[in-house]
C-alpha cells in the first residue's frame, strides 16, 4: 500500500510522454525498396507482426510511466502513537460513624451526610453537574471507617466497580461501630499507596502499560475526631509525610444532634479542625471545614483543580520506502521491449 510520494514533482514528466509518444509516431522517411515486382509484394498483405508494431511503443511508454512512478518516491507510513498517562494515586476515605446518619439538604434534596457524601464523591470520580471534571485515568480506591477502617476497594483505574461499591456504602447497624477512627483510615489510606507503585510496575511489566504515579493524595472526609483506632491522625500523617503522600481533608461542623424539648440540639463530638489542619498542613495537603452539606462540591472542585491529572500522547512515524517494485516493473518492461523489436517485432530499416 502506498501512502504518499516523497517526491511528487516528478509527476510534472507524464506531461513530456504524449510528446514523446508523437515523436515516435512521426513517420520516417521509407528507404527504396530494389524488388522486381512491387505489385507481387502488395498482393501479399499485413500479417500479425505488422498488427501489432504498436506494443513496444506501448510497453516503452508504460515503463517510462512507471519510471516517473519510482523516481516520485512512495512510500508507506507506520505511524505508532503511545498514550502516557502520569495519573494521581487518590484514596478516598469517607466516614461512616452514626453521626453521618444526620440531615441536611444538598441540591434543595434532604438527605444524609454520608448519602451526600457518596453523591459528591461519585461525581468527583465521573464528572458532574457541579463543576466536577472526573478522575478518568486516575487510579483510585475506597476506605470507609468508623470504629474500624476497612478497604471497600483497591486501587483501580476503571472505576465501573468501585462506583457500584461507594453506592452500597451504609452507617453500621452495630452500636460498637459508632466510633471514629481517623488515624488507622489515615494510615491504612496511606499503606495502600505507598504499595500502589509496586503494583503499576508489576501491571505495567505484565500489560506494557504506560501509567505512571504522578503524586499520590488521600481525601478524607469526616464530621467528627478521632474517638477510636491504635493510631492518633497526626502519627498516620507523619507516615503519609514520609511517603510522600499528601492529605486533604474535610470536615463537616455540627457533630451529631438530637431533639430535646422540641429544639433540635447538637450534641457528641465535633470535628476538631486545629488537629486534622495540622495533619494536612503536615503533608502539604489542606483542611475545610464546612458548615453545611451544600459546600462538599464546592470542596472537591477545589481539590480537582489542585490534583491535575496529565496525559501526553508520543506519536512515531517511520517512511517505508516503496519505489523498488516500480522501479523493477519499469526495467524489466524496458527489457520486454528491447527483446520484441529484435526479434519478433524488428522492422527493417
């Protein structure tokens, strides 16, 4: 297959072969004929040869054709182009102690917090109304915790399951699940991709594939402090530190509430902002608190912008050289010709 011509000029000779072509068919002044008997010669007619005196102007022309074909050089194109993606490593960890159980509005919708929550990350991860550009390519997984912090899902890059997994999420049944342990979610957040390198290499080994961990980050979002787990947060974040992991983290005011007397009155623990500022201001990472569920999107845009994700695309093109077949139909036409006007097709001066 021929893709383009290097040299396309070339083709400005086609116009030089009719002249060509009309040189050849001039007609060339006829020697005289020393025969006795010029009517007995005509008597005999034109066999085959005479009918076909044509063809090595034919095959000359064709070959001069191809000639021009070869020296315009074609040529085929084998471009390969390599996508690179230097993605984001982002663990989400969402809190689902009790307290999450509470009201609020987002979208002029009532619903929980973590319901909210799991709105709010979903578009995060896809894209949504809010603004939100998605984390397509991204290699992302899910952390809940209450008293206990548990990996929902690893780290993935298509994130089909891990969207299914977040809708399933719900506030534990069991009063011993009502804590909050942000320092193990913190740390178990922070194991999981310091080991995610390790894997991208192994399934870029095994799969050719070209991702590569741009930076890593963990958002976390919570509405209270930490009241279970071994670890304090600013422990968990000094290893995320070390790792080079950075935090953000958003905390919802208000803690938990409850109605005495008519008035609904807050009550249980509250985010305690001075400590999870320092864990994020430690890892280089940021702090919200927010005051009501209709900020959360407000807070994932802002870490959209900061967490960029780049993708490049390397594009290699190599000419294939396709000249040489015209080039030998050229010649070996030349050589056909050459064969018919000594032999079978000579004319006599």
């Amino acid at each position: 297959m021929i893709d383009r011509f290097a040299w396309p000029w070339f083709f400005v000779l086609l116009a030089v072969l009719p002249v060509l072509v009309a040189l050849w068919s001039r007609p060339k002044r006829r020697p005289a004929a020393l025969y006795s008997a010029t009517s007995r010669a005509g008597a005999v007619g034109s066999g085959w040869r005479a009918r076909l005196v044509w063809v090595p102007g034919a095959v000359r022309l064709l070959a001069l054709t191809l000639l021009i074909g070869a020296l315009a050089r074609p040529q085929a194109i084998n471009a390969e182009k390599q996508t690179k993606t230097e993605g984001i490593a982002i663990q989400l960890v969402v809190d689902r102690s009790r307290s999450m159980d509470e009201p609020g509005t987002l979208d002029g919708q009532r619903m929980t917090r973590l319901d909210a929550a799991k709105k709010v990350v979903a578009d995060f991860i896809t894209g949504g109304e809010d603004g939100l550009n998605g984390r397509e390519g991204d290699l992302i997984g899910l952390i809940v915790f209450g008293t206990y912090a548990d990996t929902l899902c690893p780290l993935v890059r298509e994130h089909t399951a891990l969207l299914e997994i977040l809708k399933g999420v719900e506030i534990p049944l069991l009063q011993s699940e009502g804590g909050t342990a942000i320092g193990d979610a913190l740390a178990l957040a922070a194991a999981r991709l310091r080991s995610a390198e390790d894997e991208i290499a192994r399934a870029r080994k095994a799969r050719d594939e070209t991702f590569e961990i741009k930076s890593k980050a963990i958002v976390l979002l919570t509405d209270g402090e930490n009241t279970a787990g071994q670890l304090r947060p600013l422990e968990a974040a000094q290893l995320a530190k070390d790792w080079g992991i950075r935090v953000y983290i958003i905390g919802i005011r208000g803690g938990a509430s409850q109605v005495i007397g008519g008035l609904r009155v807050n009550i249980g623990q509250q985010v305690n902002e001075r400590e999870l500022g320092r864990v994020a201001e430690l890892t280089g990472g940021r702090f919200w608190g927010v005051d009501n569920l209709a900020s959360l999107p407000e807070v994932y845009r802002e870490i959209d912008e900061l967490e960029k994700t780049e993708i490049s695309v390397d594009e290699h093109t190599e000419y294939e050289e396709r000249f040489m077949p015209l080039a030998i139909a050229a010649f070996a036409l030349i050589g056909v010709e050459l064969l018919l006007r000594t032999t079978v097709l000579r004319r006599l001066p």
